[in-house]
C-alpha cells in the first residue's frame, strides 16, 4: 500500500512515528522478548537464539492453529513496546504505523486512523516487485484481512499513494488537520 513510505512522511513532518513491524523485529532478534515463549512452543522456529521468520511460516502452513498461538505470544509484547515508545516520544503527534490495526482491535486506542490504500493492481505490483513471496502467498495474506473498501471505511483520514507528490501532500493535509484541531480543542 505504500504505508512505509508514508510513515516516513509523517515523520519527515515532525511526527515520532513507531513501526510495529520494526517491534516485532526487535521481539523476534537475538535477546528479543518472544524468542523464549515461541522456542517452547515451536522449537524449529527458533534457530541460533533467534525467531527464523521462514521457519515461523513453515510452522504456521503446517498448523493452522499456530497464528493463533503467536499471536497470543506477539501482541501483547508488541503493545507494550508501543505504550514504551509513547512515554517516551517527545512529539506533538505520535504515528503508530500498525499494519492489522483493525483486525487486532487497536484502532479503540487511537486519537484518529488514518488508512494508507492504493489500488488492488498496484498493491500486488509492489509486493511482487519485493520478491519476498509468491502470488499464492500474497493472495492468502490479502483474504485473511480485514478488506481495503472496510479499513478506508472505517478510518478518520483516507492517504491514496498513488504518486509520491499526492500521498505527501495528503501527509501534510493530515497533519495539519490534526495540529489545527490541537490548537482548536
């Protein structure tokens, strides 16, 4: 969708933007905090101290209740490592770049959402272009969440990342909106 660039936006606006992909990351590294509670659960998906994302997905294929376990390990880590990092941050407006906010409920947690979208052919053109996985898998992970239509739906503010000029001046459109209603409230 282009949701990474756009993050970047928003901190090249003065936003803290925190990266849940980047926590997890963080979580699944050498001396991370899930690396323990998966290794007991899934030892073959934890290799030299640290979670192998591709032995993960051999797990999650082969168990179809095994999302489900990590889940259960992952989130709430992930929230706590979100709640440090909005302690800490020392800007007037913070991003949480959350790829499956409202399949995971968080969006009850936020001031505003803002949905990051692009078309279906552009989306599967950049994921492609990563060569990170097959069409296959990318069509499995897409039916698995929430519809694009239903996130922009159910969001405050709506970025089209069609072109790097429109989606920054969305960004800013944004951030101003939100700054003017700091100032109004």
């Amino acid at each position: 969708m282009g949701k990474s660039t756009t993050a970047r936006m928003f901190s090249d606006a003065g936003c803290a933007v925190w990266d849940a992909d980047a926590a997890v990351h963080r979580l699944y590294a050498k001396g991370g905090s899930a690396v323990a509670a998966i290794g007991d659960l899934f030892p073959d998906a934890v290799v030299a101290d640290v979670v192998d994302r591709t032995a993960l997905r051999q797990v999650i294929d082969a168990d179809p209740d095994a999302l489900r376990q990590i889940e259960n390990i992952v989130h709430p880590l992930v929230r706590a490592d979100r709640a440090r990092f909005a302690d800490e941050a020392e800007a007037d407006i913070i991003v949480f770049d959350i790829p499956l906010l409202f399949e995971t409920g968080s969006e009850t947690e936020m001031d505003a959402v803002t949905c990051v979208t692009v078309s279906a052919d552009i989306q599967e053109n950049r994921v492609m272009a990563r060569q990170t996985m097959t069409r296959d898998q990318f069509s499995s992970i897409r039916d698995k969440q929430m519809s694009n239509a239903e996130k922009c739906h159910r969001s405050d503010y709506v970025i089209e990342t069609d072109t790097l000029e429109h989606a920054r001046q969305q960004v800013h459109d944004v951030v101003s909106d939100i700054r003017r209603y700091m100032t109004d409230a």
